[in-house]
C-alpha cells in the first residue's frame, strides 16, 4: 500500500508513520499545499496514492481545504468513486460539525481523533480494505 501522511506535528507525523510502517510505503506532507503537489506527482508517475492520513488544522493549506482539491482532482482525472483515495482525517478536536462536514461536504472517508492508538488505525484500516487480518498479528 502507498500512504501519505500529511501533518504539520513532527510527533504526530512520527507516530503515524511507525503506526503504518509495517502496511505501506509512506510518504510525507506537511501541509495541505504539499499534499496535493503529491498527490498530483503521484498520479502523474501512475503510482496513485491508496491511503492519505491529513490532519484537519495544518498552516498554509489546512486538511479540508486539500481535502475537497483531492476529491475534485479525482473527479476531473475520470478516476472512479470506487478506486478513489481512502483519505482519513485526524484531529486533535473532537467536533461532532468538523466530522459531519469533513464526510458530507469534503469526502472524506474516515476520520480518527488523536491521539491515534494502533488499534484504531488498524481497526480503520481494516474497515476500509486496506490491510488483511493476517499482516495484523
């Protein structure tokens, strides 16, 4: 699996990515203006990206923000909702209006509150197909 993680923190960003070292190849944004010049890069090369963590509360670009220029990039490159993206959302802020408009207004397909145990991640990621029972034990 090929994953973005996309956040601002160094703790955060070092954690999600000894979180899913062991199931993907991981690459790193800091904002939101860095994740989309890699997800462009990545569907240019023809290595989509299957998996993006973005935090909500980023500078320059926030996780939103990227979020709804992800989907509507997809939409104008003909890639199908099936074979979209899985981009999980995290946050710090436990806001029920941040959740309801991160899924039904930007697309979102998942959203974690930190901190963000393995048991989470992985429970996530099995829900969205994206690692086995078996790479879990």
């Amino acid at each position: 699996m090929k994953c973005l993680i996309t956040e601002d923190d160094f703790i955060s960003r070092r954690i999600l990515r000894e979180l899913l070292s062991p199931y993907s190849d991981i690459e790193i944004a800091v904002d939101g203006e860095e994740a989309l010049t890699a997800f462009k890069l990545a569907h240019e090369a023809k290595a989509p990206y299957e998996l993006i963590c973005m935090d909500i509360m980023m500078p320059k670009m926030d996780g939103r923000e990227a979020l709804r220029h992800i989907r509507k990039l997809e939409k104008e490159m003909g890639v199908p909702p099936s074979l979209e993206v899985k981009i999980i959302m995290t946050t710090a802020l436990d806001d029920p209006k941040t959740v309801f408009d991160s899924f039904y207004q930007d697309g979102a397909t998942a959203y974690l509150v930190k901190p963000i145990s393995k048991q989470k991640l992985i429970r996530e990621l099995r829900a969205l197909g994206l690692v086995q029972l078996i790479h879990c034990l």
